[in-house]
C-alpha cells in the first residue's frame, strides 16, 4: 500500500522522473517478448508485429498506466488549472474586472459575517450553552421584571426541571484606594455560578457556599481585564485585598479573559453579600435587577420546563395573591440574553451582504458569457477534436474557481480592514463583549462563498460554453461573436441584477423612512447644551438621609456657580435609558384595582429645575420648590398620562395619591400632585409614554443620581469643571456615565442608524453594480448590431429609431427587473417589520420612489452605448457587407 501511495505521490510532483521510468519498463517488456519470439524461430519483423499486437499501441499502453496509478483526474485538472492561469493572464483587463467585482461581494459578506458570528452565533464560553436557561418574571401591565428574591428561592427549592438554579443580579461599586476613585460593575450571584455555567477561575479559587451567608467577610473574584489594569497580571493579587464602597473585599481568584456576560462585568461578589446590604431584598414584593440563570437536567427539554414553572408561578399567585397576582415566568436561552434585540438587524445585514454577493456574481457571469463569446471558435475546435462537453465544462469551472479563489483573497483582504470599522459602529450593549474579528469559523464561511460563487457566476457560462454550435462557429472562420443563447443568459442576469438591487434599494428606504419618522418623534424634553453625569454614594458616610441631602445640596450649589451654567438639577434617571424605578399607588377616592392591577409608574427623584433644564414642559400647576423639603407636605408632579388615565376630564392638581396598595396596619400617606408635566419618552423613542410621577428628592433621597448641567456653550468642556467641584466635596466619590443628552438621543437610535448606514452602503454597491451589468450587456449588444444598425441607417433610418432600439433593451431589462424585485420586496420586506418605526413594509411612495431611480439608473446607463450606436458608419457597414 505504501509503495502505491509513494508512486502516487511521485506521479504528482515527479511526474517526468516516474514518466521516465515506466518508459523503460515497458520497454524492457517488450524487448523480452521480442527475444522471445526471436529464440523460438520467428523473423525480428513478424515477432516484432507480434509484440505490437499483443502490446497495443504505445501511447495507449501508457495512457493505460496512467490510469491505473489513479491519478489521471488530478493531473487533468492540474493541466486545466495552468490552462486556466495562462488565460487569465492573456486577458488583465477581463480579470481585474471580475476580481474587483467578486473582492466587493465576498469581502462584504465576510465583514458582516464576523460580527454576527461574534454576536449571534459564536458558542458561549459556558458548558452545555444549550441547557442554559435565563428566567424573568413577567406581568401583563409592564411586560419582563426581575424576579423577587424570596421567589427566586421557592423555585431553586421546588423546580424539578433544573439541575441547578443561581441568581445574577448586577451590583455597582465605587473602588477607590489607588489612584483617582472609579465606578464599576459586577454582578452579585450564587456562589454555585461559576460551577453552574463550567467556569473554571484563571486564578485562585470559586466561592464557597459559606461565604454567600450574612456576615460573612466579602470577598470577590477580579474580571480578567480588571486585574490586567488594575494588578499588573501579578498572580499574587490574589489574597490581597480592595476595597470596593469604602469596604474591604479579599481577591480569591480572577476569572477567565472568554468569561463575559451580556453588561460590563469587573468583579463578581456572593449574592448573599449583595442581598445583606440590600434589605429590602428579601421582601417578596421588591423586584430590583435579578434574573435567574438555571441548568436543564438530563433529558429535560425547555418544553417540559417552562411547563413545569408556569404551574410553579400559578402555585406561588396563590399563596402570595398581594404581591404575586397575574406574575408569570418567561423563559429564554441564554444565547438570546446576549443578542436577543440585535440578532435581528444581524441577519438582515447578513442577508443584504448576501444579496450584493449574488449581484456581484451575476456582474460576473456576464463577464465570462461575453468572454466565452469571443472564445467559441476555440470551444468549437476543441469539440470538433473530440473534447466532450464535460471535458468543456470542467475547464471552465477550473477557470471560474481560480477567479472565485483570487477574488476571495481579495475579498477577505478588504474584510480584514474593513472589520474593525463595522466593529467601531456597533454599540458596546449590543456586542455584550463578543470579540468580532478574523477567525477560522470566518475563514470557512469566506471559503464557501468562493465555492458557492464559483457556482453562481461559472455554471451558466460553462453550460453554454459546451452547447456552442460547432459547424456554424467553424463556419463562421470566428467572426461570430454570440448566440441567442448567450444574449439571454445576459438579459437574464442583467435583470436579476436590477431585481437584487431594488430588494435592497427598498429595504434602505424602508429604514431611512423609519430613521426620520424616529427623529420626528416629540421626546418630551429638548437635551441641547445639557451634559449629564452620575454619582453613585456608596459609602456608610452616607447613609442617613440628612447626609445625602447635605451631599446633592452642595452638588447643585457649586455647580451651579460654575461659570457658564445656566441651570443645574439632579434626577435618579433621565429620559430615553431603561434604569427606572417603578412602583404600584393608590389613588384617593378611586376604587381598589385588582391586586396585579394598580397603575404602576415610573418614578423619579428630581430636584428643583429638573423639568427646566432637561427642557420637559410645564402643562399645569408648579415645579417643585426649595420649600418642597423634607419636613413640608408630600408633594408630587405627574405626566400627562397619569392625568388622562387617572383623572380623565379632572384637574390633577390638588389631588392625591399614595405608594403601594392600602394595608390595614398601616395608615396612608397621601401625596399631593402640585403639578402636571409632558410626558416623555423613557424607554425609546420607538416606545409609547408610560405613567410617570416626580418626587422631590429631598422628600425621598437616593444615594444614587443624575446631575444635569445646561449651559450657555459646548457642555462638555465644563465636565472638568463639575469633576474638580465634585471632588471639592468628596475627593472619593467618582464621576461616571458623562455624556451629553444628544449623545444619549443617538444611542437610543443607534442600532437604527448602523443598521441603514451599512444597508445604505450595500445598496448603493449592488446599484453601482447593477448599473455596471446593465451598461455591459446593452454596449455589448450594440457592439454585435453595429452592422444591422449601420445598415438600417444607410436605408434611411432615423437616428431617432436607433436611439429608441437601444434604450428599448435597456427599458426592458429594466421592466423585468423592477417587476420581479418588486414582487420579492413585497414579500422579503415584511420581515423587517420589528426593524421599522412608523412606515409600512410595503410602503408604496417608498416602492414607487426606488422604481423610478432604478429606471432612471438604467437610462443613464443606456445613454453611452445608444451615443455609440449612432455614431455607426453606415458606409463602413455596407463595404463589409
């Protein structure tokens, strides 16, 4: 076997030396038959005639050999790849062509394709990804919540579906003990976790069951980055300690550099720490930033599991009808905790990459049919000679491969730079810490577009280069230079072409119409020359409430005196982010809902000015005041949909309300509204207006706040200055989240925006190469009938007719192409639906409008080869007739 293999191998690469050899082997049998029959008595010339007959031919007995070391194939095909490479090279202009067009296709799609394999598709760093199942609670009225903790609980302990349960909550704390103080974030989770999600640390050790009780001294596991930054990568960081919120946390260990989540993670501490320093946790009704993370048993399907805990939540609604009625629970894989929202821009984007690679291909096969135009007489030989047509059609596949492999090296050359720009514009949330970059899942995906181009763009030209029509392309002595056949394989994928280009040409103006109605949207407040930026107080100092006030009192005073200020405020949020707090209110004299079914708005704590700086209009009443403190009536201001559905048809103002729902031992705090205010867009301006309340923040202070600043110039060159004044109060309290409110305007829409910019660019690419096609096929055309058209001048044509016969074809590879794009976007559309704000998906202005440039487009086109038509000499014309 080894010496077959050898032989192979050398029939491959030594072809002349094993050539050589079996040469002389058979000629050293040949000449032993001879002797042979030379000793038994026969003449040299009849033994000789013998041997040749019992031989056979001599090109036929090595042919024979060939054959039967078993790699003619290779060898046919390494002929028809040097074949293919010296034609290639005959013809730089036809090459350069096709490998430009094919760099853009696949180097397009091998972009696109990084980042949702990095986003959409790449294994998490888990064991078993597919068995981990991420649990909210959910309600009619609000949608997905966080799950109460004492609830949490009740399921670890009940859930027979589950192998395991662990709790993920995200935390923040304030480091500070080296260098400027920073704000970071963690999650706060079940000390089996890290054992749960097969985890192992980098360095150190997991948590202990122990150290999730209360009392228990923190500790806390570094991100890898973290301890990069901060430690220097020294394995000894762990045993040392840091402190986090003025406390001390010992470092046991550092989780691995693939560990993410779908938020920034810098440290991980036990839930049971977290949960100590929040009491109200443990209260069945408090719902804060907990989701649950559990582990499928063996042969448990996601089916029998969310059964099994819809029965549980019906079970817990009633033994705890106050504060669980109408809660469900939702499951979901944890792949889409990580790229739920985006994954369907992803593939929209993936899809539209695709389409420009189809386009790409059709603009190629056009090449090669109007290349195996000029190359008939050829194909006519080599068939007259007894090529077969296949033999045919495997050397024009061998030439499509070698374009498709050259253009992918093109292709995935453009991609590798062109990555990290498409990474810049994706928004950190929605890349959840997924590594988009060159890899070999890429790799393999680029490698089947080059053969799935090869396909698309080669098969077609091969076919009709292997049915050519001998006799008459003999005949002909060459000067033939097309066929029916090939002239509507042309129109054909010219009009594709058209129909690929609409499709997508639809889908950006589908995505710029919804852009521009987003924009148009009312957002309730004006965020011009307003920088925002948060401070989070977390430290015992401040944990009685005169502290805060005095805290946030001092804020707004020396901001406030900053020069350029106009006004400052403070709130615990601001619009168009999903940090809110949300509670249920009772509402005096109105009878008691349903539990599960008392309004439930979102609530803000704001100081005074907060609706004048953030630009919110006062409809009714009064802004809060300085006498709104602490010790004075409970006061509040709602939006205008608290008005409408609460009070409708009565003046808010004067009214009251109270938080939660009444109990019996307790008596009610009423709070009176003192003002109403236009509703803004919290949650997106995509998002409907919610129920909103504002408090004063003196009446119920936060540790955690918003300062808005609004000033007369750029804002952001007075962050320094609200920096050091901050600093001036505490130097340990770190500034974070800065960013202008125009900046936060473009993040809520950003995933809009990548999504057309990149959608726009692929359209605008397959509508230059459509154009491209379109402008080929008709010049072409017109480079076959410059004699029928010369003739039909000299016989009196008018330049008129001739103009009408060339723009004809365009008209009508244009009309096909509009139709059949149409019918498709009619249909593909509908599938950006979730994508689209305010506008159909098969919006007819939209359709109508990208018809009328694409038929504008193929005119254009049409326009230099009609120039050329007339130019046509009809004396020329006749003299070669």
């Amino acid at each position: 076997m080894w010496a077959d293999l050898r032989l192979r191998f050398l029939s491959l690469f030594r072809r002349k030396t094993v050539e050589s050899q079996m040469d002389d082997e058979l000629r050293f049998h040949m000449d032993r038959q001879l002797e042979k029959y030379i000793q038994s008595g026969m003449e040299r010339d009849a033994a000789l005639r013998r041997v040749r007959l019992e031989f056979g031919g001599w090109e036929q007995v090595r042919e024979e050999c060939r054959d039967a070391r078993g790699v003619a194939l290779v060898e046919t095909l390494a002929q028809d790849l040097r074949y293919g490479w010296r034609t290639l090279r005959r013809s730089p202009g036809f090459t350069t062509a096709a490998l430009f067009t094919l760099a853009l296709g696949i180097g397009a799609n091998t972009s696109i394709f990084s980042v949702v394999y990095g986003v959409v598709l790449r294994p998490l760093p888990f064991r078993d990804p597919a068995r981990l199942i991420v649990m909210n609670e959910t309600t009619p009225r609000v949608g997905d919540v966080s799950v109460s903790y004492p609830n949490f609980q009740d399921w670890r302990a009940q859930s027979r579906s589950f192998a395991e349960m662990s709790q993920v909550a995200g935390v923040h704390f304030n480091m500070s003990g080296s260098g400027q103080p920073e704000n970071i974030s963690g999650l706060a989770v079940s000390t089996n976790f890290l054992s749960m999600m097969g985890v192992r640390p980098l360095a150190g050790r997991d948590f202990r069951p122990e150290e999730e009780k209360a009392g228990t001294a923190p500790v806390v596991l570094l991100s890898y980055s973290l301890w990069q930054s901060h430690f220097g990568a020294d394995l000894g960081a762990v045993g040392r300690t840091i402190r986090l919120d003025s406390r001390a946390y010992t470092i046991i260990g550092v989780l691995p550099p693939e560990f993410r989540w779908s938020e920034r993670c810098d440290v991980l501490e036990p839930a049971g720490v977290w949960a100590t320093n929040n009491g109200s946790v443990s209260e069945r009704g408090e719902r804060g930033e907990m989701v649950v993370v559990g582990r499928l048993g063996e042969g448990i399907s996601p089916v029998q599991a969310r059964a099994e805990m819809t029965g549980l939540a019906a079970r817990l609604e009633r033994a705890y009808p106050e504060v669980n009625a109408q809660f469900g629970i939702r499951l979901q894989p944890l792949r889409e905790l990580f790229s739920g929202d985006a994954r369907p821009s992803m593939l929209l984007l993936l899809g539209a990459a695709l389409f420009v690679l189809l386009v790409a291909c059709a603009n190629v096969a056009n090449l090669f049919l109007m290349r195996g135009a000029v190359r008939a007489r050829e194909m006519a030989l080599r068939i007259a000679i007894g090529a077969s047509s296949g033999r045919i059609v495997r050397q024009m596949l061998t030439e499509s491969f070698l374009v498709a492999v050259l253009g992918g090296l093109a292709g995935v050359s453009l991609a590798m730079a062109g990555i990290p720009v498409i990474a810049r514009l994706i928004p950190p949330e929605t890349l959840a810490g997924a590594n988009v970059e060159m890899n070999g899942a890429v790799l393999v995906f680029s490698f089947g577009l080059v053969v799935l181009s090869m396909f698309v763009f080669g098969l077609a030209p091969a076919l009709s280069s292997a049915r050519g029509e001998v006799q008459s392309e003999l005949k002909e002595g060459g000067k033939t230079t097309g066929s029916g056949g090939r002239n509507r394989w042309r129109g054909l994928l010219a009009a594709s072409e058209v129909a690929l280009a609409l499709v997508l040409l639809v889908g950006a103006g589908l995505m710029m119409k919804s852009l521009y109605r987003l924009l148009s949207v009312d957002s309730g407040f004006r965020g011009d020359h307003v920088v925002k930026l948060e401070i989070n107080l977390r430290t015992e100092r401040y944990q009685k409430d005169p502290a805060l006030i005095a805290f946030w009192q001092q804020v707004l005073a020396h901001v406030g005196e900053l020069p350029g200020v106009e006004s400052a405020a403070l709130g615990t949020s601001v619009p168009l982010t999903e940090d809110h707090w949300r509670t249920d209110i009772t509402v005096e004299g109105m009878p008691l809902p349903e539990p599960g079914s008392f309004p439930h708005p979102d609530m803000h704590l704001v100081s005074p000015s907060y609706v004048k700086t953030l630009g919110i209009r006062l409809l009714r009443g009064r802004d809060f005041l300085e006498q709104d403190r602490e010790n004075a009536q409970r006061v509040a201001m709602v939006n205008a949909s608290v008005a409408e559905r609460l009070f409708p048809g009565v003046d808010p103002v004067g009214k009251r309300f109270a938080f939660g729902r009444p109990r019996p031992d307790r008596a009610q705090e009423w709070v009176t509204i003192v003002g109403v205010v236009a509703d803004t867009r919290l949650y997106g301006l995509a998002n409907p207006a919610r129920l909103e309340v504002y408090l004063p923040f003196r009446q119920k202070p936060s540790d955690a706040m918003t300062v808005l600043v609004k000033s007369k110039q750029e804002p952001a060159a007075l962050v320094a200055a609200i920096r050091r004044a901050v600093a001036s109060i505490d130097k340990d309290q770190p500034v974070f989240g800065v960013a202008t409110m125009e900046e936060v305007v473009n993040a809520s829409i950003s995933t809009s925006r990548v999504t057309l910019t990149l959608l726009g660019l692929f359209s605008g690419l397959a509508l230059v190469l459509a154009a491209i096609g379109i402008y080929g096929v008709v010049s072409y055309s017109v480079a076959q009938r410059a004699k029928e058209i010369g003739i039909r001048l000299a016989l009196g044509a008018e330049r008129g007719s001739v103009l009408r016969l060339v723009f004809a074809q365009g008209a009508r590879i244009a009309g096909a192409g509009i139709v059949v794009g149409s019918a498709a976007s009619l249909w593909l559309t509908r599938l950006m639906t979730k994508l689209l704000f305010g506008v159909s998906a098969v919006d007819p202005p939209t359709f109508a409008a990208v018809a009328f440039v694409l038929a504008a487009i193929t005119m254009l086109a049409c326009y230099v080869p009609a120039r050329r038509a007339l130019r046509v000499d009809p004396l020329i014309a006749l003299r070669h007739e």
